[in-house]
C-alpha cells in the first residue's frame, strides 16, 4: 500500500481531519472552535465569541471563494476590474467605462 501525505489544501475531508481542510493534522482549526487570533482559523476569521466564524462577505478577509476581500464569486459586491453597469455594483463604489475601478 501506497502512504499519501495529508494535504490541508485539497478541498477534501480526508487524513484525520475535522472537516474540510482544517482540524486533526491540519494546522488551521474548523468554523466552531476555539481561537485566540484570526490565523488560527480556516475561515481567517476568529469572532468576538473567540471561536472560528464562518467566511462572509462583510469580514473583511478574502475567504471562502471570494475573488478578493468580500467581493466577487458569491458576494453582491465585485472587486476591482469586474464588469459592472452602475457604481452600486462595485465594493468600491465607482464604476467606470464599465469596470468597477479602485478609489
């Protein structure tokens, strides 16, 4: 039998790990545990309650599937370069030539 390392970066719950990615082998702990600093935490968020929160759109960390930090993939929001119509669209709230453009 093949021995396949633990990778903590593959998208799966696999080696010992308490979900994806995190827990057991992996040195970043799962949403619901404790934490005392935001690296401790899949998510990079360590909350209030001092446990590992869940990614949101309004963290301000770039995590989950965001494309950056709460913006773009599942957020409402789009970051900088993305296509938009109107400057409501944008995180940084100027759209311009039809991209959404930093401040």
């Amino acid at each position: 039998n093949d021995i396949v390392a633990v990778r903590c970066d593959d998208g799966f719950q696999n080696g010992g790990e308490i979900g994806i990615d995190c827990g057991g082998p992996c040195i970043k702990r799962c949403n619901g545990r404790v934490c005392t600093i935001a690296d401790h935490c899949w998510s990079g968020v360590c909350g209030v309650n001092k446990t590992c929160s869940v990614p949101t759109c309004s963290d301000n960390v770039q995590n989950g599937v965001e494309e950056g930090i709460d913006c773009g993939a599942s957020c409402p929001l789009k970051c900088d370069y993305q296509f938009c119509t109107s400057d409501n669209q944008c995180k940084s709230s100027v759209c311009k030539h039809r991209y959404c453009r930093g401040m």
